[in-house]
C-alpha cells in the first residue's frame, strides 16, 4: 500500500494535516518502492496489522486517489465516487482522463501497460490433468498394428481365393493367424497376466469397446488358425473356406475396433480424434496386408495387392490429414516431438511403398518385396506415431483445458444465436429447436 506523501512529513509540517503541504498530488504514480519504504513514506500490511500508517497519506490503486481526492485518509465511499464519475461525464470535462469508464474500461495513459498477464495452464505441483495412460509403446503399438494386418489380411486372402491366386491366399491366411496370435499375446503382456484377459470374457457389455474387442479377437482368432491350418495341411477344405470367410467378415472390425478403443478415453489427442481415428486405423491396416501380400506372393497374383495399397495409402494419408485439420491445438502432438517423428516417417515409406507398388511391382519381384516391407513399416510407423502423441497429448494441460473452452464458447455462442432467431433452427446447427 502505496503512501500519499513524496517528502516523509508529518501532519504538522507546512500547516497542513491533509498532507498535501508534502507534495501529494492526487493520481501521483510514485518511484522505486524500496525507496520510498526507506524513506518512511510507504505503510505495510503485516501479520499485526498496518505499519507505518500516518495521516494525511492516501491509499493509491493503479495511480488513483481512492480518497476522492479529499486527501484526509479516509476512502471514498462507493456513492461519492459514482457521483463524481457521473458529475464528469455530464460536464464533458477531462476529469474523467485519469480515472475509469462507465463500463469499467481504464482510459489508456503513455506507457501503461496490462496488468493482468496471460493465461497459463498449470496444475497443482505441475501434475498432469490427466493421469496418464499405463501402456507400453511396444505391446499396444504392436496390438494396434498386429490387429490391424490380421483383419484386413483376412478380407485380402478371402478375395484371392475366390479370384484363384492360391499362393497369394495361403501366404495372407498363414500371416493373418500368426499376427493375431501377436497381437493377443502383446494384450495379454501389456495386462501383466493372462487371468485379465479371461477376466473380461465374463460379461459381454456392448458400450464397452474393451469388451466387444476382446470378444471379437476370442472369435476371430479359432476362426482365423482353423482357415490357415486347413489351407496349409490340405485337409477338410470346407472348414477351411468356411473358416476363412467368418475371418474375413470379422477382419473389419478387428482392423477398426482398436481405434474406438483408443478415442474411448480421456486422453486429448485420442479423444478428440474420434471421427477420423477409425479410418485413419483401417486405411493402416490395408496397408499393412497389402505390403504383406506383395511382400509373399508372385507377381502374377499381387494384382490386388498393388490396388490395395494404393487405396490404402491415400485413406490413411486422407484421414490423418482431416483429423489434424479438425483437431487445431491438439495437432500438434502429431506435428511434432516423437509421435510427429513416427508419423513423418509413416508418410515417406507409405509413399515409396505405394509408388512401387504402382509402378514396379507388377514386373518385378524384387520391386514388389521391397514396396511390400516399406509399406509394412508405414504401418507400424503410423501405429507408433499415433501412440506417442496421445501419451504427449495426456502431459500437457492445454490440450485438455484448450478444446474443452472452445466447446463451452462455441455453445454459448450458438445459444445466443438461437435466442436471436427465434426459436428458429440456425444453419449448421444440429441441435433441435427452441
């Protein structure tokens, strides 16, 4: 608290005990604090109460006179003060120059500045808003990427089956039922034991996208073995394609399901990514099948693979794209640091692999491995990437705090809108009417 008097007097001095005799001038913004506490002439506020109080000293907030320019001490009441404001604003005078505006605005002095500075999200003891996810980066990458190529290899090996490419067929069957295996065992892993994983058999709970996942992979997984056993041994050929085209009506679901998984939590650069995640996930996977179809397969019978991959590439490219667009402040954890390492990586090798699949592949097979495992390693790139920057996403405050006030704002905006109208329905607005 800030005193009126520039000199240090007392109330005596110059015959004055308003202390205006010592150089007070109402609105008087002062110098160095710790000189003017030296010199006696600031009051403090301790655990006791005031020090250093004097009369005749005013109290100044942001360089004005709360006394009303009385200079005895004592504030001004929140009536004298209004009426001097409204006196000013029916004189039209610059009286009003150093004090406030009718809506509170603080008319602009040279060299003033805020004295509100800008937001910063924090949190207590700089813990994280979210706690963040447990998982290792290898076991849910690698079941998010495992998954992915057992699905889509299904509905792949499927189609080369009815289109008579044999070698291609057996090669997707065989590499579908060993993924799936992969995939269940990096669950399984990640979980610390197998008992939670039959833990979550015991009730199937359709809200739950943990729980028709695991259901999915408990079906798809016999189905998937029993097509690939029957192929390779040659035996009971019926089960087999029967077995086979089960797989490959479940192979969608199991290539998408982890992506609902994912933007099922609280975890902001999942979360928020919930249109586009799923798709970003099954243009992955086709990728990946594609890549291991090229990759095993003679180039005789890699025809669809070779469209597959380029469908593939462009979905995933397309989607990741659209979610970054929509995604605004959290998209960034998929431009930069870690995830946005792997995600720049994903991008490369899809290209490459896809513009060899297009232009080489069909009339070399060295060309045609070489575009399979680059495609291949987009896949698990984009698996990475999109799970670092969800764990980034879960460190930082903003990207929780951020997209929640512009929902909240977008709301009160379109309530205000509808207010407007009427009752009627606003363009855009999905909302039913007043």
């Amino acid at each position: 608290m800030s005193g009126g008097t520039h000199g240090g007097g007392g109330p005596g001095e110059n015959g004055h005990g308003d202390g205006r005799g010592n150089g007070y001038k109402p609105g008087q913004i002062y110098g160095n604090p710790a000189e003017e506490r030296a010199s006696g002439s600031v009051a403090d506020v301790t655990k006791e109460g005031l020090r250093g109080v004097r009369p005749g000293r005013a109290a100044l907030v942001g360089g004005q006179d709360l006394t009303g320019g009385d200079g005895d001490g004592t504030p001004a009441t929140r009536s004298s003060v209004t009426d001097q404001d409204r006196n000013a604003d029916r004189a039209g005078s610059g009286h009003r120059g150093k004090g406030r505006h009718r809506g509170g605005r603080r008319r602009g002095r040279k060299g003033e500045r805020t004295m509100v500075p800008e937001a910063e999200f924090t949190s207590y003891y700089g813990r994280p808003v979210l706690n963040q996810p447990a998982w290792q980066p290898l076991n849910i990458a690698g079941y998010f990427f495992l998954g992915g190529l057992a699905g889509a290899g299904s509905v792949l090996a499927t189609g080369a089956e009815l289109t008579g490419r044999p070698v291609m067929a057996r090669a997707l069957k065989t590499s579908s039922a060993v993924a799936v295996a992969g995939s269940a065992a990096a669950l399984i892993h990640d979980l610390g034991r197998p008992g939670r994983f039959a833990n979550m058999l015991r009730v199937f709970k359709p809200t739950s996208p943990m729980s028709v996942g695991s259901w999915l992979l408990s079906v798809y997984g016999p189905a998937c073995g029993a097509a690939a056993l029957c192929d390779l041994s040659g035996r009971l050929p019926r089960l087999g394609r029967a077995a086979g085209a089960g797989a490959a009506l479940l192979g969608p679901a199991v290539a998408a399901y982890t992506a609902v998984l994912a933007a099922d939590t609280a975890v902001p650069g999942w979360h928020e990514g919930y249109r586009e995640l799923p798709f970003v996930f099954v243009g992955s996977a086709a990728t990946a099948a594609s890549g291991m179809a090229l990759a095993m397969s003679p180039t005789a019978e890699n025809g669809p693979a070779r469209t597959a991959a380029l469908a593939g590439t462009a979905l995933e490219n397309a989607a990741v794209k659209a979610m970054e667009r929509r995604l605004g402040l959290v998209a960034e954890v998929y431009r930069t640091g870690t995830g946005g390492r792997w995600m720049r990586a994903a991008e490369t090798l899809s290209a490459a692999g896809a513009a060899g699949a297009a232009l080489l592949a069909g009339r070399s097979r060295v060309a045609a491995g070489a575009s399979g495992l680059a495609l291949l390693a987009a896949s698990a790139c984009t698996r990475l990437g999109v799970f670092h920057a969800g764990i980034e996403s879960s460190k930082d405050p903003k990207y929780t705090v951020v997209p929640q006030r512009e929902r909240l704002r977008r709301r009160e905006q379109e309530g205000g809108l509808a207010g407007r109208s009427g009752g009627r329905r606003i363009p855009g607005d999905r909302s039913p009417p007043a």
